[in-house]
C-alpha cells in the first residue's frame, strides 16, 4: 500500500536527521540550508508489540512486520510558492504525499544556523503555512472560475461546488490552513476539497517539535507557544529530540539501545511514537494472519472490507472472497491458540460486508478466479 508521509521543514530544523534515525539511511544532515535537493524515500518498520506477542505465541519460522514509506523533501523558505530557494520542487514533492510530518525547531543553538536568524516555531509554521496556502489559492481561483461558469447553468453539482470553493478561498485569503475547515464540512465537501482539488494544507498533519534534551519529556516555552498556535487544528503534537535518535539509530546492538534509553529515563526510541502516530495520521489499521510458517502484519486502510483486506495479501484472494474467519486479537493472546479459540466459540466466520478492525487475526476462504 504505497501510502507515504512527507518530512516538511523550513531548512535546518532536523528534518534529515530525523529522516536518517527513522530509516538508519545516509540522508546529507549538513548545517546549510537546501543539504536535501532530492527526496529520499524510506521504507520504515511500523513498531507493533502485538506482533511481538503473537510471534511469542505461534514460535514461527518467519515475522513479517508491516512498514509505512517516509519521504524527506527539501526545505522551503519565503517566496517558495514563487519558485524561491526550492520552492517549485518542495511544492512539486508535497503535493504527492498523503500526509505531513511537519518538523519545527524547539531548541536554542548558536552553532547550529537558523535560516531566519532566530528560534521562532510559531513564526516556522506560518511561514510554510503561507507559502501552501498561496498555491492552494491558485488552485482554488483557477477551478472557482470554471466552476462559476458551469454555475451559471443551473447544475446543483456545479452550485454546491461554488458554495465549497467560495468559503475555501475566504479561509485561504485569510493565511488560513483549509485542515481548519475540514471537520465541520459535509462529506460532499470534504471531498471536493481533499480528492478532486487535492488542496496542499487540506492534507492530514502531524507536528513535530524538535527539542534539546532537557526539554524532551516536558518540553520548553517553544513548544507551549507553538502547541497554542496549532491549537485550532486539532492536531497531534510530538515532542523528539532528534539528536538523541540520532545517535540510537547508530548504535549496532539492541542491548546498547536500551542502555542508552534507560540512561536517559525513556522507555522507546522517540521515532517509534512518531512512526505510530504517521501510520494513524494516514488513516491506516493492522491485522494479522498467524500461522507456523509466517506470522505478518498486513496494513489496510480504516474502514476497508473484508475483500479489500484480502487483496492486500493477493488480488485473487480479494476476486475469489468467500469469507474470512476472524480472531480478536485479546481472545487470541488469552486463550493461546487458535485451536483453543475454536473450541471457545469465539472465531467469528464473516462475510463480504465485514469492516476489519484494528488488531483482527484473519485467514481468508476464496475461490481462485481463472
């Protein structure tokens, strides 16, 4: 499921060397602006104790764990939204990913350059909150005329549609980011706003605030003040001190990790909230299917059916549906066994129309489509 998550920053806030602790990659982490000129792209591991249980259970001779694709695009700065800097690239990369991780800096260095000359995450955020709402503001202008003139033939669609785009521009003119609009939209709305105009500050976000150490478990007044200006968001709000990724992602063993955790009283890699919280901001779920030979973690969209669910694993398993049987993870993990599960009463057998949820053990009955 090629869904990614892009890394946004302005130019030395931490975005690669966050990128390089998520994905043990070699991402360029230089202190000058524009050190990332091409999107690098990660495929990272999604952490999931679940699986780690399950594995524990089953003793199989593989564990596939499910992963998300992160994407480190460039740095934008003022005038990006008129081709400044990288600007028409950054603007270019954004548009194709399906969510935002959204780094701001939270931390006083002289050592480490500021392109705007001082810490000021508030100011960070504005700043490429108004360079995407610029050229959403294109986008929406060039579609209200085309739209205004369908109007006026008396299409309730092409009404409607006028209606949506006249209240999206007033927000837009505003400096406002359209994420603000979303939850009070009707879905016919929301729609138009996130699949047919694919709006660049419509798009899912989650906020990052790149801290020294002494701020990382109660942050620090950057992190108050920024977490007061995202407030109307209603947005996730992480704390991660990327140097201190940094330097667990380097260390060879597991043991080493943890002394280093234990160390600094942390009970896991700051990166693993940040991989969780991405894979929830894309709207996405886990099951599972366990047996001897595999026990994986397959990823859906939230919501999917059971066919859909199938496909993941093969497209004639979602062709060829004729049921899933179905196990709740905790039923699993209590009685210990699948067997044991059965003999509870407690596999359910679904048909077509069953939403999977998050945590469902499933093995899938098809017909093989010729």
């Amino acid at each position: 499921m090629a869904l990614q998550c892009g890394i946004v920053g302005l130019p030395n806030v931490g975005k690669s060397t966050l990128f390089n602790a998520l994905t043990n990659a070699k991402a360029l982490a230089a202190n000058y602006p524009f050190a990332t000129k091409e999107p690098n792209v990660g495929i990272i591991i999604v952490p999931d104790e679940r699986l780690d249980k399950l594995s524990e259970i089953v003793e199989p001779q593989n564990t596939q764990p499910t992963t998300v694709e992160i994407v480190d695009i460039a740095g934008l700065i003022k005038g990006a939204s008129k081709g400044e800097g990288l600007g028409n690239q950054f603007l270019a990369n954004i548009r194709e990913v399906d969510a935002i991780v959204h780094v701001v800096r939270c931390f006083d260095d002289d050592n480490v350059v500021h392109v705007d000359g001082s810490v000021n995450p508030v100011r960070d955020k504005e700043i490429i909150d108004l360079e995407l709402c610029l050229k959403d503001l294109e986008t929406v202008e060039k579609r209200l005329d085309k739209t205004a003139r369908a109007a006026r033939m008396g299409s309730k669609d092409d009404i409607r549609a006028l209606e949506v785009l006249t209240v999206v521009k007033a927000q837009l003119e505003k400096g406002r980011v359209v994420r603000e609009l979303l939850a009070d939209m009707e879905e016919d709305a929301r729609n138009l706003v996130q699949r047919d105009l694919s709006l660049l500050t419509a798009k899912p976000v989650l906020y990052v605030c790149n801290v020294d150490e002494p701020a990382i478990e109660k942050g620090n007044a950057h992190t108050e003040a920024f977490k007061k200006s995202v407030a109307a968001e209603n947005a996730e709000v992480i704390m991660i001190c990327a140097g201190i990724e940094a330097q667990i992602a380097e260390m060879e063993t597991l043991e080493e990790r943890q002394e280093y955790l234990e160390m600094m009283g942390l009970s896991e890699p700051g990166v693993n909230r940040l991989i969780r919280s991405a894979y929830k901001l894309l709207n996405l779920i886990t099951y599972f299917t366990a047996g001897v030979k595999e026990v994986r973690a397959w990823t859906v969209r939230r919501g999917a059916k059971g066919p859909e669910a199938a496909g993941v694993i093969h497209s004639d398993f979602e062709k060829g549906f004729i049921r899933a049987e179905v196990i709740k993870y905790n039923d699993f993990v209590t009685l210990g066994s699948e067997a044991k599960v059965k003999e509870a009463g407690k596999m359910a057998v679904e048909g077509k129309e069953y939403v999977v949820t998050d945590g469902d053990i499933m093995h899938f009955r098809f017909n093989v489509v010729i």
